[in-house]
C-alpha cells in the first residue's frame, strides 16, 4: 500500500496520476483528502481515501494501517508564524507513524542547498524535515529541485496584460529550474520499486541554463510579445505577501529563503542538470502549460 499525500495539490496529483497509469495489478494507493469532492471521480474509484489533514495525528495514523511507502509533501501555510515549527510538528507526527507502524520506505518532496544552504528560512526547515525522517531508519529518497516553473502561471495574466515578468531572483545569474511534472513522475518511479534502501538526495534538474533574464526572453518567443523582468526587493516581496494574509513570521521565512537562494547560489550554475530525471525544459513547458493558460 502506497499513501500519497496532497492528491490535489500540483505534485500529489501528478504522483497519484503516475501511480495509476501504472495499470491494475499494482500496489494499492490511499490518499489523505482534506475535500474528497475535489478528486475526479475517475481517481476516487481506484483509491482508498482518508478524508482530512496529515497534519492531524489521527488523520495520517489511520492513512497509514498497514502501509508500505508514503509521498510526503509538507503545504505551504502562510498562517504559520514560525515555519520551523511548522516543518518539525508536521515531521513528528510522520515520524511517530514510522516507528510505531513499520513504514519502509519514504519518498518526500525538499529541496537542493543540502551543505550550502544556512538561515535560508524555509529550505533550512525543509532540509532539517529530511534529517529528522532519515534518523528514523525508514529507507528515505529526497527530491530536491530547484525553482519549479509553475511558480510563473501566478504571473500568467500580468505577463499577458503588462509584459512584464516579476522575480525576487537576481536577473543576470543562472536560476535553475524543474516542472511539476518531472517531480511527479520521479516520485512515482521510486514508489513503484521496492529495490532501494538506505538515505539518498534526488536532484532533479531541467537541462535549462537560463537567468530570468533568460527565462523573459523565451516566454516572449513562446508568448510572441515583448517580456521585461522586473526584479522585486524582499520588503516589497514581503509587503504583498502580507497584504494577502500571510503572518510576519512566514514572510520573515519567505524572505530568508530568497535572499539565501540569491546569495549563496545553491539553485544556480554550481548544480549540474539531471535531464535523464527532468527532461521538461522551459520552453516546452512555457509552451505546454504557460501558452494555454494566459489564453484561458
């Protein structure tokens, strides 16, 4: 049995979504659904569902009774006034679940920086996730990408209307990137084979060598209109997002991820790609899921 967490979510479904094209016959899937409704139907009749959190103990206990592997994936919460906190109550409880249920394998969603990142906010939190599984003794794979290209669809109707694509990211440095998809699709393959043991860090990496300056070039070739980046300072960054309710403390963290991305370079030119893990460049991505959706 094969627990996904997050089903609905831009990496659960593309992980449920694998998980079930690899036909009948193949190990059972149950997911943890806060709202089961927003499963497509087609989805609910071949999996087992918990309705609720993972944060909730009971919720993830219940998910995984008799469990083989999980996808863990932690959601974002700006609410959360302290994302270290955030991180280290939601690993405990997975933790907890593993030493008292036996769980054997783990394939949970981080982040590259691992030996470079320091006070870098929520990657810090993310990576101290991975050490805190990984001490359990559960046989533990971590994907690490870099910046995921689905953070530009935020953008897509101001791209369309304005030309102008906006990033906390230094403009003329390489910024590494991965699509969704690819997370997915590595997440899958792992969860289908019970041949690994022991810890590892899965860096997954498109072939890309793009700055954002790079990355404003090809989504006016894809788009075929002028793009401009405008590059966004981490107060004003932090500014929107507490005008859209985020607390000071995730803010705080947000900004701490960004600067530390900026100036200590782990999602940049030092990082080699793994194309044969992330083969979707940006251009096929901008023209597969960016194109279409500032059409919509």
């Amino acid at each position: 049995m094969i627990v996904v967490t997050t089903p609905t979510g831009q990496i659960g479904r593309e992980v449920l979504a694998r998980l079930l094209d690899a036909g009948e016959g193949s190990v059972p899937v149950r997911v943890i659904a806060r709202d089961p409704a927003a499963l497509a139907p087609q989805v609910r009749e071949r999996v087992e569902v918990v309705q609720g959190s993972h944060a909730d103990p009971g919720v993830l206990k219940e998910a995984c009774q008799g469990a083989d592997q999980v996808f863990w994936l932690l959601p974002p919460n700006p609410a959360a006034p302290d994302s270290e906190a955030y991180y280290g109550a939601f690993t405990d409880r997975l933790c907890e679940v593993i030493e008292a249920q036996g769980m054997e394998r783990v394939v949970a969603v981080s982040t590259l920086g691992r030996g470079v990142a320091r006070n870098a906010g929520m990657i810090s939190a993310g990576l101290a996730m991975d050490e805190r599984i990984a001490a359990t003794g559960v046989h533990y794979r971590a994907l690490c990408p870099p910046a995921l290209m689905e953070n530009t669809l935020r953008q897509a109707a101001a791209i369309r209307d304005t030309g102008v694509f906006a990033t906390p990211h230094v403009t003329d440095r390489v910024l590494r990137l991965c699509a969704t998809r690819d997370v997915g699709a590595a997440a899958a393959r792992l969860l289908l084979d019970d041949s690994w043991t022991g810890r590892a860090d899965v860096p997954l990496v498109s072939a890309d060598d793009l700055t954002p300056e790079g990355m404003a070039a090809v989504l006016a070739e894809v788009l075929g209109r002028p793009v401009r980046t405008r590059f966004v300072p981490v107060t004003e960054l932090g500014a929107g997002l507490l005008r859209t309710g985020a607390v000071e403390g995730w803010v705080r963290s947000y900004a701490d991820m960004v600067t530390a991305q900026n100036e200590q370079g782990f999602y940049g030119v030092s990082q080699l790609p793994t194309p044969d893990l992330a083969p979707t460049t940006f251009r096929q991505w901008c023209e597969e899921v960016l194109r279409p959706a500032t059409e919509a």
